[in-house]
C-alpha cells in the first residue's frame, strides 16, 4: 500500500457536495461525488490528514481490490488470497462491515462472516496463529461492498465513525451527530465570521462544530483512535507532523457563540461539552425559554440563528403551538437575523408562519429532515422565491 491509494470517502445523504469541496480544498485529487460519499486519490499522508480534517466524513476507506465476484465460493477465494499479513499483525484485533446491493449473494452479515472466515483461515495457514474479532473499536477494520457482480474489499482507515469526535461526552435528549451539524453549518455558508446563536442548543453541537470551524482547527483533534494506527506501515512521524502542522492552523476567534436551552440539566451538560472541547471561552451557554424570550439584551445584534427544535413523538411536545410560538418570537426578537430551523417536523414548518427561503432536505438518523432558511427583515422587505434542494 504505497503510492496513489484509491479512497472511497462515506459521509451522510445530502452532504454528498459539502464533502467533495472539502476533498478538493484539502488536496484530494479525481474527486468524484456518488451517493453518500465521495471517491477521491491520495497517499496515505492524505488519509492521515483526511481523517484529522474532514468536517463532513463518517468514514475513509482505502480500497485494496476490485473485482467481478461470480458466487458465495468465488468470494472467499479472492479474499482468501489477499495478502493480509502485509497488511496487519495476527494479533491486531478485526471486525469485517459487509454491504450487498445484489440478488446474487446472500445477506450482509453472511457476507461479513465468510469475508472474516477467508482471513482468519490465511493467517492461520500462514502463521499458525488467528486474529480475533472484536466489534467494538477493533484494532482492524475491514469493509466489503458488494453492489450487484462488482465486489471492493477496503481497509477501513477510521475504524470507527468520525462523528465519534471524542468531545461530547455528554449527550441528552436527541443529540445531533457532529459531522451532521457541521454539513448542516456549511450548507449554511457559515464561515466562522458572524456571529452564532442555537437557542434550542441541548449538547451544544452546533455551537462547538461551529467555534472549532471557526478557529480552523481540526474536528478530531481530540480524537486518537484510528484503525490505520494498527496498520503494518504506520508512518507515526508523518502522523505527528500532520499534527503538529495542523494545530499551527489554528487562528483566533472571539466570544461569538450563544447557546441556551430550557432545561437547566441540559445547560450544565451544554457548558461541559464546550469545556471539553476547549471552546468555553467563546461559547456562551445560558438557561431561558424561547417561547417566552426576553434575552434580546444579551445576544447581538446581527447573526446567524440555527436551531433544532424538538419534533418527535417521543419528546412530548405540542409540535403545532411550540412551532408557532418560535416563528412568533423569530418575528418579534430577531430582525435582521438569518434564522435556519432544522427539523423532521412537516407539521412544524407548517405551523411556523414565515416563508422559507431555502430548503434542503436531509436525514437525521433514518428520518427524513428538512433544513430550512429564513431572512428576517426589518419588516419591509419582500419576501423571496423558495430554493429548494
Ligand atoms: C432536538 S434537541 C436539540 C439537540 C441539539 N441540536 C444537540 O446537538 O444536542 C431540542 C432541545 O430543545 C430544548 N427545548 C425545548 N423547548 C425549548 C424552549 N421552549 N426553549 C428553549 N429550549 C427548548 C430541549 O431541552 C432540547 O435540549
């Protein structure tokens, strides 16, 4: 594995265009936007550095092999005669994740299994020893995509998801996933120069992937674990070079980042996360009611507002009368605001009031979301013409 390396980099449905941009600013090369992902070519520095970087990517695969698999028998003998030892030691922990996207095969966990089989049975014939499976954070991840006849073993060089950014510890009710806050940031166009404010914050998400963007500092900074640190050609002079260069990106921000939520519990954990992530000097995380907003004293005057307000079952709120409620303290409390409400609620949006001026729709987990933009003026401008994406 030396050389230009065949990436294929996943990230969430909607992001797709947000991630190739990023490829190509951080100096991937044949970026190619497909469906919840990216291809891209880079060395393996690249992938260290892609890792570290990317906002907006769940995982980073380097493919090792592609091929046209007839049947089940024919799978486990190519894979069987990839030479996995150069790879990795028999004593790295493994676990395989196995998409099928073909009538041809079997179901995935199947496909997982006998990929796992043709492996262990190599080492073991090679060295008389076995590696052994581990599902949480292996030391070794592998990943087969079987999409009809065509089949890609990859080594996965994340070995865990990249959301997984090691900040928020502490999550409540609904947490948003960081790297769908920080897509749903550049949607947004936020480039860390306005101001910040998330009146719904609950982990405080959107206010840390924001101050981390705006200090141009890496969203994995905190993060060690990355399974291409298990791999048999680990470079870890070039991985700490790429550390240290990228801590020397950081540039200065300022107290720009206003969070608040209703409940005190949450407020607490909010201003926890914002410590852990080192940005408590530029988050500013305080208690109070949206519906009954009388904060206009302490936000300024102009910015970017995102929220994310309750809109499932399971969270026991009168979606229609809370949805009315923000459109009214929006009109009342933020002219001169532009406010983004991300929400899976259609019975919420309805009930807003305003006219958005932007969609995107996107998910949040397996539900469908939409990503709404909202100009508030001063009350005398007209409205404008729905964008929708
Ligand atoms: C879906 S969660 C937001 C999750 C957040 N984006 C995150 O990253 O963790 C909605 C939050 O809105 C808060 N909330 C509900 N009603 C509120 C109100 N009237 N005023 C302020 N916050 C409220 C809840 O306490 C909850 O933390």
């Amino acid at each position: 594995m030396q050389g230009d390396l065949t990436l294929f980099i996943k990230t969430l449905p909607g992001l797709e265009k947000i991630l190739s941009r990023e490829l190509k600013k951080l100096g991937g090369r044949n970026v190619v936007e497909v469906k919840r992902g990216a291809e891209a070519t880079g060395d393996l520095g690249f992938v260290y550095k892609a890792n570290l970087w990317l906002r907006t990517a769940l995982r980073i695969l380097v493919q090792l092999k592609r091929f046209q698999v007839r049947d089940e028998d024919h799978l486990y003998k190519v894979i069987n005669k990839i030479p996995w030892e150069e790879y990795f030691d028999v004593n790295k922990t493994i676990a395989v994740d196995a998409t099928v996207f073909s009538d041809r095969f079997k179901n995935s966990l199947y496909i997982a299994q006998l990929t796992k089989d043709a492996i262990v049975d190599r080492f073991r014939d090679q060295t008389g020893k076995r590696p052994s499976v581990q599902l949480r954070e292996p030391e070794i991840r592998i990943d087969i995509h079987i999409q009809k006849h065509f089949c890609t073993v990859s080594l996965d060089s994340s070995g865990d998801s990249l959301h997984k950014r090691k900040y928020r510890n502490e999550v409540d009710t609904a947490p948003l996933s960081e790297v769908l806050a920080a897509g749903i940031l550049s949607l947004m166009e936020f480039d860390g120069s306005e101001n910040l404010i998330d009146p719904m914050c609950g982990s405080g998400t959107f206010l840390i992937e924001g101050a981390l963007k705006a200090a141009n500092i890496p969203p994995n900074v905190f993060r060690n674990y990355y399974a291409f640190k298990n791999w048999n050609n680990y470079d870890q002079e070039l991985y700490d070079l790429i550390f240290t260069k990228s801590l020397e990106k950081e540039e200065n921000t300022e107290l720009k980042f206003f969070g608040f939520d209703i409940d005190p519990l949450v407020v607490a954990k909010a201003k926890r996360n914002s410590k852990q992530a080192l940005m408590d000097e530029v988050i500013k995380i305080q208690k109070a009611d949206f519906t009954n907003w009388n904060k206009g004293d302490h936000i300024p005057d102009k910015g970017v507002l995102i929220m994310n307000p309750p809109y499932d079952i399971k969270m026991e709120a009168n979606i229609p009368e809370l949805y009315r409620e923000i459109g009214n303290t929006l009109k009342r409390h933020f002219s001169g605001y532009t406010a983004w409400i991300f929400t899976g609620s259609e019975e919420g949006v309805k009930s807003i009031g305003l006219k958005a001026s932007k969609k995107y729709l996107l998910k949040n987990g397996s539900l469908d979301a939409w990503l709404l933009r909202y100009d508030l003026y001063d009350g005398t401008k007209k409205e404008h013409k729905i964008e929708s994406h």
